[in-house]
C-alpha cells in the first residue's frame, strides 16, 4: 500500500489517521513472515511537521508463533509495534547524510506502509522465545521435554575441577 506524502510535507497543519490493512512480503535474515499468525490494522497517523518534512506515528499489535528456545514447542508471542518517525521530502534529502538510510521505506513522495511494517515488525521482534518463564527445556539425553516431567536420564556432569583426579582413579582402578 502507497501513501502520498506530498500534502504533508506541503500544508501546514494538515493531519489524518488512518487504519490500514497491510501486508507483510519478505523480512530480512531469520525473519519469517510466515510465523506472523495474527495481525491487527496499522493505526497510522501522518502529520506537517514543517515544510518537507512530516510525522509519521503509528501503532499495531501482532502475534508471532515460534518454536520455544528451550523445548521447540510451537510457543506464540505478542509484537507491540509503536513508532514516531520522521520523513523528509527528496529536495531536502541532502541536508542529513543518514536520513535517506533512515527511510528506506519512502520512495520520491511515496510512503511504502508495507515496507515501513517490515522494518518495524523486524525491530519489535522478540529476542526470547520461552513458551513460560521457568521452561525446563529438553533433556540433552534422550530429548524429552522436561516440563512433562523427569524422564529418570543420569544427566550429571562432572566437575571438571575433579577431571584430573577422576582419571588417576582410573588408572588405580587398572
Ligand atoms: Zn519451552
Ligand atoms: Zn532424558
């Protein structure tokens, strides 16, 4: 979805909020579109700020469902998208060397909602997958998921401070 910008880099004063449907193309490196499992309308408000440049402030809420980090199981989690950006119009691009970085998802006059949503969906992404808190995770044995109980594996593992003196037990052992 395109928005012109033009007007709100032009008129002062001018504001409009809008709920918009969006869709979501291909987000970068891990991220998978796919594990997108619900998502509410963007709340999009664009604002003059002063001549060509405007405001863009929004909000969104989406659900995720990853595999836990700990026991992989399919574990579904909340993205809060809320932003306040600034766009600047092409003829005054040149005054802040970052800016054009910075708004990748406006092209010429054209706010690019789908791309913007990306961006944003991929800086609210969850750093931790945990299906609870206190996950258990699995055993490094057998696999079992150790929230579903003990599955009785010897899991110890020695103190490597004693690796030394288990080995000459060995030997004594010969
Ligand atoms: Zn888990
Ligand atoms: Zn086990």
């Amino acid at each position: 979805m395109l928005i012109h910008l033009s007007d709100y880099f032009s008129q002062a004063n001018k504001s409009k909020s809008f709920s918009l449907d969006f869709a979501i193309g291909k987000l970068p490196y891990a991220y998978k579109a796919e594990v997108v499992t619900k998502k509410e309308p963007l709340e999009l408000t664009i604002s003059y700020k002063e001549k060509g440049k405007a405001v863009l402030t929004g909000g969104c809420r989406l659900e995720v469902t990853l595999p836990c980090d700990r026991c992989l199981v399919p574990t579904t989690l909340p993205v809060e998208v809320s932003f306040e950006r600034e766009v600047v119009a092409p003829e005054r691009l040149d005054e802040d060397p970052d800016q054009k970085d910075d708004q990748v998802f406006v092209e010429e006059y054209q706010l690019d909602v789908d791309k913007l949503m990306e961006e944003e969906i991929v800086i609210n992404w969850p750093t931790e997958i945990l299906c609870r808190d206190d996950c258990k995770g699995l055993c490094p044995k057998c696999g079992h998921n150790l929230n579903q109980g003990e599955c009785g594996c010897d899991t110890f593992v020695p103190d490597p401070r004693f690796a030394g003196l288990a080995d000459i037990m060995k030997q004594l052992e010969q």
